[in-house]
C-alpha cells in the first residue's frame, strides 16, 4: 500500500507538475513576461516563492521514499539552485527517475518503521503515519501551492491538469 501512496502518487503528481510548468512557459512566452516573475511569485509575503514550492514538493518525495525504504543516503542531491523552468524540468525529472528505481518490496516493511527527522526532537512516526499524516499532505501542499501560484498569475491551468490522467475503468 504504501508503494502505491508515495513512490506511484508522487511520480505521478510530479509528473502533473512537469505538465504544469510547460504551461507556465508556453504562458510567458505567448504573454512577453519573464519567466523570472512567475518563478518569483508567491500568494502571500511570508510565504515561499513558486520556485521553492517546487523544490519541496521534490524534496518531499524523494526523501519520504527514500526514509521509507530506508535509503536516505541514496537520495539524489540538489542544490536549491534552480533560476529557470528547464532547471526545475530536470530536478523534476531528476527526481521521477530515482522513484522509479523502488520496488514494492523496497517498502514491504515501511508501516512499522521508525521514521525521524533532526527537527522532531528525537520523536518519530511510524512509516503507516509519516506517509499519511505527513508526507502525502506535504507534497500536495507545495504542489497545490506551485499550482496556485501559476493560476493566481494568470497561467491556464485547471483541475485537470492538476489531477492528470486517471486510470477509468469501462
């Protein structure tokens, strides 16, 4: 199950995002804007960028997976560097192809793992609650947030480019 919940949901979700930035460029191309102003953009003053959003979400989900199948260390490294939509393109991508090097069997045992972080102060969640209580609601928020930002901007995007393709059954 929880396969299923990160490692397919999270390429999955990335992969809208990926969808989501060609919108975001075909718009500043169409419209004359640099691109600069809606990687800068952001919904309130305390809040991250559009660029940062994205970089979470990625964060969020080769980490997460990662800490399920108790891998961090093979995480890939980024630098949080990203200037462009082609730079976040390929730390997207960067991320999809690591997830698609896990098994099912790379998270058989993950619900009862002991999942921590240096900012929970030696507490922990169980694997079952780290990916349902946090980082599934994580990735979506940074997601929906990079989503909104675009859309807040003026960039055409809707539900379905947010949802992607869904697996209907006839």
């Amino acid at each position: 199950m929880l396969y299923d919940l990160t490692v397919v949901q999270f390429s999955k979700m990335l992969q809208n995002l990926s969808a989501i930035l060609d919108k975001a460029e075909a718009f500043a191309e169409a419209k004359k804007i640099d691109v600069t102003v809606l990687l800068n953009s952001r919904l309130a003053p305390d809040q991250f960028n559009f660029t940062r959003q994205v970089q979470i979400a990625c964060d969020t989900a080769k980490l997460s997976v990662a800490r399920l199948a108790g891998k961090e260390s093979s995480a890939p490294k980024h630098e949080d560097n990203e200037a462009t939509l082609a730079e976040l393109q390929a730390r997207i991508q960067s991320v999809v192809d690591y997830l698609s090097g896990f098994t099912r069997e790379d998270l058989a045992a993950a619900e009862t793992q002991k999942i921590t972080q240096p900012r929970w102060d030696g507490k922990y969640l169980t694997g079952r609650e780290f990916a349902i209580q946090h980082a599934l609601p994580n990735i979506y928020f940074h997601i929906t947030t990079a989503y909104a930002i675009l859309r807040h901007n003026g960039v055409d995007v809707g539900k379905k480019d947010y949802l992607g393709s869904l697996p209907y059954k006839s």
